[in-house]
C-alpha cells in the first residue's frame, strides 16, 4: 500500500496494521518525525517496525529519526537488505 500525505499513512497504519511501515520523513504536508509519534501511539496493539527513510544522512542526523521512535534510518536510494524485521 502507498500513502503520499500524513493523514493517508495514519489511517492505512490504523486500519491494515501493517509489519512494516517505510515512512519518507520528508512529507510535504507534515514533519514524518511527528508522523512517526503518531504512528506510536495508535491504539490497537503492537506497532508496526518503522523505517524512517531520507535523502541525506549525517552522524547527527541519524538521531533524530531514532529519537521520534523509527526502528531504523535509511537514506536514497535505499539497501533492503538492511530491514531486518
């Protein structure tokens, strides 16, 4: 499934209760760090792994992602072989 807006991910993350979420952090209509709490605290029993996907990546810029709850940070264009879920 694709969703190209915050909303779109919250309600298909909410209704599919998906394994794996692969969230682009650069979403234009919302802060993917805020879209990645939110995915946190859904109700309805365990979250899904996240993976907090961006353009460039730095040492300082890894955190981030990780402190808003993504399971792992991984930048374009993206190696699958490093989800391990």
């Amino acid at each position: 499934h694709i969703a190209c807006s915050a909303a779109q991910v919250l309600l298909a993350v909410a209704g599919l209760r998906p394994d794996l979420v692969i969230l682009d952090l650069d979403l234009t209509d919302k802060d993917g760090r805020d879209t990645v709490r939110r995915i946190r605290s859904l109700p309805g029993g365990p979250a899904p792994f996240v993976a907090g996907l961006s353009d460039a990546w730095s040492a300082a810029g890894a955190a981030r992602p990780r402190e808003a709850g993504c399971d792992i940070h991984l930048t374009k264009p993206v190696d699958l072989s490093l989800i391990h879920i």
